[in-house]
C-alpha cells in the first residue's frame, strides 16, 4: 500500500496521508516521499497550491515511535528526517492542511508548516511529546509560540494539552472551522488559491514564513530534542506509552 497518495487536480495538488493503521504516523520513508511530492509540485508551474490530508479520519497521530525508541543523540545530529522536514518547510507555493482526527506530535508540526489550516469537527491538536521525555523536534514549539504566544505555547507543550477544533480557531491555530470533514473545505480553497496571481501567492508566502521563523531558535530546539534522545526518561517514556502506563521520570 502506497503511504502516501497524489492526487493531480486543475492548477492543484492533494497529497493524502496513508498509512490509516498507524493512524497516518509519519515515518521516515513517508516523510521522504512527502519531501519528494513537494519538490516535484515546486517544479510544476501548473501546480499552484498543495492540500495535505489524512486517510480515513486522521491527519497524522505524531511520529513513528518505533523509530524513535532506540533512536541515539548521534544518530539524531545525522537523521535525513530535518532533511525532508526543511524541504517541507522550503516549499514556496501555498500548502493547506484540512485537519480531521489526530494532529499530534509530528503530525501538527507538519500541520504548522501549511500556511493554512482547516480544522474538521473531529480535529484534535497537540504537541505531548514531554509525556514520552522528549520536546517537539521538528520546529513545532518555536511555531505554534509564534501564533499563540507563551503562555498557552507553555500550556500544549509542557502539560502534552490536546485541544479541539473549537480552540484551535479561538487560539489562531487554524485559519476556519467547518462542520464535518476539513478535506472538502480544503479542496474548495485549493481550487481558489489556484486561480490567484501565482508569483504574488510565492512572494508573500516567503515574506511571511521569513517574519515567522527565527532560525537561532528553531536550531536550539532540535540540538535539545536531540540531547533528549539519550536520556533514561525518554526510554522509560516510551516504555510507558508502550505499555499504556503511567511513566516514572527520575530526571536522568
């Protein structure tokens, strides 16, 4: 089954998310697949505007925690994932996230790289990675401080809150709120987006992702997520969620 599904509309591209077992978990090989998508719409002049979506009710319940469990400190300074993830992040044209279910961990970093976000009824949004022993790593904290600012940033991410749709709108996470499904909703603005003055849609695109992102921060964040990945709690955070317990950190 292939992870990730392209879907070529007119002047518009819809990737959806595949692996529905995982709840759309994102590993390395999808993440690699999803950079190549993006590259290959950056190159079509016929393509305007990118719509990511989940399969079958989630947009993408966090990381492979498989991945991460025996993951090492130095195998995290090398991992081609920041790789897949800053082509992502690089994509020029404007790039829609129609959130139904989970958006968790990774999967809302990946969801606070679109520009624009949908977020459907059953739309969950949240950063728990501190509930395993690790921080957001792919630039998700430094991201959602900037559209919520600290005190509720502090909120999603040192207490692992999950919130719904309702608050994702309130708190300026999501751009709309819509009664069932976010995808149709994203497909129309797609749609729209693609009629629209393409160089105009990439030059303020780049202006707003330059005023967004603060570099010296977002690399702080991954030397410390990576940092993490040898300590014992991470190790007994995973064990934990592995076993569906409660987990004993001893700060170490």
């Amino acid at each position: 089954m292939e992870d990730l599904l392209i879907d070529r509309q007119d002047g518009w591209l819809r990737l959806t998310i595949n692996r529905p077992s995982a709840r759309n978990a994102l590993n390395t090989h999808l993440l690699s697949h999803l950079a190549a998508a993006l590259m290959g719409a950056a190159a079509n002049a016929s393509c305007r505007a990118v719509l990511l979506c989940g399969a079958e009710g989630n947009f993408a319940a966090g990381a492979d925690i498989g991945e991460i469990a025996e993951k090492t400190q130095a195998e995290g300074a090398t991992d081609p994932r920041k790789g897949y993830w800053q082509t992502i992040r690089d994509f020029r044209k404007p790039l829609i996230a129609a959130v139904d279910g989970f958006a968790l961990g990774g999967g809302f970093e990946l969801a606070l790289m679109a520009d624009l976000i949908i977020a459907g009824q059953t739309a969950r949004f949240g950063l728990p990675e501190t509930s395993l022993g690790l921080i957001p790593g792919a630039g998700g904290g430094q991201r959602l401080l900037s559209l919520v600012g600290r005190a509720r940033a502090s909120r999603m991410v040192l207490t692992g809150e999950i919130i719904d749709a309702a608050t994702a709108e309130a708190w300026g996470i999501a751009a709309w709120r819509c009664e069932g499904s976010a995808i149709p909703e994203g497909e129309k603005l797609a749609a729209k987006l693609a009629t629209r003055a393409p160089l105009a849609l990439q030059a303020a695109k780049r202006a707003l992702v330059a005023g967004d992102d603060n570099a010296a921060a977002l690399a702080l964040e991954r030397s410390l997520f990576e940092k993490l990945l040898d300590s014992a709690d991470k190790t007994e955070g995973i064990a934990a969620f592995r076993d569906k317990r409660k987990p004993e950190f001893k700060g170490k």
